[in-house]
C-alpha cells in the first residue's frame, strides 16, 4: 500500500565537520524513522561543498556507498553525493530503496553564485526523469535546480517530488515559495530537506497536493504521512490534465 508510507526530511547542520561525523548523524536520522518510509537528506550532506578536499570527499562516497545502502533497508532515502566521473566532479543524486541503489544522476543546473561550475561537471537535463518506487512515481530537482521551469515541464505526472538543498538565508522566502508552488502545480507532494548550518534557509518541509506545508526550523526530522488518495482527490477537483485514469490508475 502506498497510502501509509511516511515521508521525513531530514534538516541538520553539517559545514565545517568530519564526514565521519556528518554521516553518523545521517545514521542516526535515518534511524528514527519508520519502516517503509521515504526519507531525503540536505544537499552534500557528507561532505558539504568542500572545494579545497573534492578527492577525499569522492574517495569517503566512494567508501560508504555500501553503508549508505544498508541503512535503506526495508525503507527509501536519497542523498546527493560528491563522486568522480569521467568528466570531472560530479554532484550526484542517489536514491536508495530495500538495500539497493535503484536511480542516480547528477546535479544538471549548477550555481554560479557559488562558483560552482568551477568545480564540478554538470549532468544533463535529459538524465531528470520520474522514475516509479513501489507505485509511487518520484522525481528529483537538486537545489538551484528548482528555478528551471523548464525542468518542471520534465516531471509532470510525478506524484512525489525530492527537493536535497543547500539554500540560503538571503533567499529562503524564495525556496518556501518555489517548493510550494511546484507542489499545487503538480497537485503532488514535495519533500524538500535543506541545511541547517547557520548561512542556509533551513525550510525544510513535506507540502501536500493542496499545497499544505508542514515544517519547523527547530527539528532534525520532520514527517508526514504520504496518501496517493490525496493526489487522485485533488487531481479530480481541479483537473488540470494530471488525473488518473480511474480504470488503471495511470495519468
């Protein structure tokens, strides 16, 4: 059944500390939450974006892809990662599920506030893609890449959407108003987990179809159950093309 899955973003600050420590708070989150939930942690939650040690941090991702995959079973999380592709450094999206990998891609939109480009290689924006877990249909936009409308138009249909930041304080109204409205245009859910290191905008939330946020800057783990009634509900009230087919369930 897919209308008691419980959806936990998982909001904590990780600038300035060991990848070791990063990833046993990561553990321990993951820990707290319940079987057969989907959980989505902060963008480069191991490593943040360490510029001056991207070897090291690919070599630790590396390393602990192994553990990152036990602690998915019997339960659904992703995380991006710093990884070393062909091209460069990538940031890496990863999505686990019942102890595998299942669906990995990198950041497509890079920051150039941040000066991102000048170290990693982008991915391609014909690599984002709504992939199904268990009947759900999921999709992924990576921080900067929520702006895109373009990007948007590419996960329509999606009935969760998985928003891993590292957003700012300068622009946190920005963030609670995009992530909001991507919910109500997709009449989806949206687990959005951000940084809670000082400089970010925290803000991390699950927002129903009907565009309901729910979300506190003072927790690590914020949950919410997942209904796809939910989703049929609104897509009937207000149909916007997205409506199931009440014969098979598709769109």
């Amino acid at each position: 059944m897919t209308s008691n899955k419980m959806l936990c973003a998982l909001q904590f600050a990780y600038e300035g500390r060991s990848f070791e420590e990063n990833f046993a708070t990561l553990q321990t989150l993951l820990e707290q939450t319940p079987a057969q939930s989907i959980s989505l942690a902060p963008e480069l939650c191991l490593s943040a974006y360490s510029y001056t040690q991207m070897q090291e941090a690919s070599e630790f991702s590396a390393a602990i892809l192994p553990n990152l995959a036990k602690l998915s079973i019997s339960k659904t999380f992703g995380l991006t990662l710093i990884e070393k592709a062909t091209t460069g450094y990538v940031n890496n999206f990863k999505l686990f599920h019942q102890g595998e990998l299942i669906y990995t891609r990198a950041k497509a939109k890079l920051f150039t506030l941040g000066d991102e480009e000048h170290y990693f290689s982008s991915g391609k924006d014909e690599d984002l893609r709504i992939i199904e877990v268990n009947g759900i249909k999921i999709a992924v936009l990576i921080c900067f890449e929520l702006r895109f409308p373009k990007l948007w138009e590419q996960i329509k249909g999606a009935d969760l959407i998985l928003v891993p930041a590292y957003w700012g304080n300068l622009r946190k109204k920005h963030f609670e108003a995009l992530t909001t409205a991507l919910a109500i245009a997709n009449q989806a859910y949206v687990l959005c987990s951000n940084s809670a290191d000082e400089s970010m905008g925290k803000s991390s939330a699950i927002i129903s179809p009907f565009g309901d946020v729910i979300s506190d800057d003072n927790c690590n783990l914020i949950m919410h159950p997942f209904d796809l009634n939910e989703i049929k509900k609104m897509r009937r009230y207000l149909d916007i093309g997205l409506n199931y087919n009440a014969a098979n369930g598709s769109l």
